[in-house]
C-alpha cells in the first residue's frame, strides 16, 4: 500500500547535546559498562538509557523515509536504531555511546540521543545469513542478508524511497530502498533472485530490510 502520509513518526524535536570525542578508547566506556542492547530492548518507550555499539548503516542513510539523520548500532546480543536529528561524523565500524530515550518510531524501536560519543574504531559487524521467515522482531536493527526472488514490481512511494518484495520457500519481506542510498531500482524485476543486505526494520504492521548502498543488492544467476 502506498504511504500517503509521512512514513515515520517524528517526535518532538530534541534540544540534543550530540558529543564526538573522536578517538577515545573502547575502555572509555561508561564506568561499569553499558547493559546488552538485548537487555534495552525489552524496556518501555519513555526509559533513559545508555548503550554500547558498533555502528552498522552510515548516518543518514534512511532518511528519506525515517526522516531523521540516524544510525544503527549492534552489540553481540542485538541492534537498536539511534534516531539523531544532528549530524555526527561516525562512521560504520565505529564504536560508540549513546545516552538517550527509548521511543516507538512508527514500529521501530529507537533511542532518540541526548549524547552520542566516539569510542575509536572496531571490527565491523558481519550481516546474518538468515531466511526471510526470521526477519521480525528479533531481527530488527540487526544487519541481515537474506537470498530470494522477486515476487512484485518495484514500487514507486517518492519522495520516501521505493519499495519490492522478496521471498525464499519461507516466506516474503519488503525490501525497501531509501533515496540516499544510491541504489539503482530500475533494473529489479519480478522473477530475479536477489542477494539483499541491510538492517532489519519495522514500519507500523510489518518488517522489511533497509539496504545501506548498492552493493547491498545483487542479482544472483
């Protein structure tokens, strides 16, 4: 269904303190650590939290349809999305703090930042291999990379991005591609089969993949 309305849910606008200190070490975490983003995510929207990550999609890379010039993070134990409203300069690979709030952004469940800090670079994270059925709650604003065929026409949902299905003998997900990315649709096509990467999401009802940048989507003999 084509969204008529905008595609995520803003919230109030933060009076963000957004804090790079480019360079620190990993052991400057916060005194006693940050608890598993795993763990922060069965909190209530409205908790103040602080997690630890490693930046997985580039800032902004979504914005055309979150509307916001956010990021992913991922710990060992799950993802989360950090919706900022300011630019920062991470990078993925980046290990970073994030203090903020949890909200419910149109179904994702995001951290709005009152201080994002650099902990230095770290190894990046490596997507899941997973099938189309595991793509949901528990995957989401984790990266995955799923193998499928396209089952629709690409969909044209400007000025949010564009959108297609893919399914494998488990199921089907959305797959949609934001404008930032600089991802050419216009060669997809029903009945190709597609190698897709990207982070696990929600929008209201269902779950999709966000692919980051081209070489997140190939097409597969």
């Amino acid at each position: 269904m084509m969204r008529t309305i905008l595609r995520r849910t803003v919230g109030t606008t933060l009076t963000a303190l957004v804090a790079l200190t480019l360079g620190a070490s990993p052991a400057s975490a916060a005194p006693g650590g940050a608890p598993p983003i795993a763990q922060v995510r069965t909190l209530s929207a409205g908790a103040t939290v602080t997690v630890v990550g490693t930046v997985t999609t580039p800032p902004g890379a979504f914005a055309s349809s979150f509307l916001d010039v956010g990021f992913g993070i991922q710990d060992r134990t799950a993802g989360i999305y950090i919706s900022a409203s300011a630019p920062t300069d991470v990078v993925p690979g980046t290990s970073v703090r994030v203090t903020g709030s949890l909200a419910d952004q149109s179904g994702l469940l995001v951290v709005r930042p009152t201080s994002i800090v650099s902990l230095g670079p770290v190894d990046a994270v490596a997507p899941r291999p997973v099938v189309v059925r595991v793509v949901g709650e528990s995957t989401e604003a984790s990266l995955v990379t799923v193998v499928g065929r396209v089952t629709s026409v690409v969909v044209d949902d400007l000025p949010y991005g564009y959108k297609f299905t893919i399914a494998d003998r488990t199921g089907e997900t959305t797959v949609f591609v934001n404008t930032q990315t600089g991802i050419d649709v216009s060669a997809i096509r029903a009945g190709q089969t597609l190698r897709v990467t990207g982070m696990s999401s929600q929008y209201e009802d269902h779950y999709e993949i966000d692919p980051r940048s081209p070489a997140d989507v190939v097409v597969l003999p």
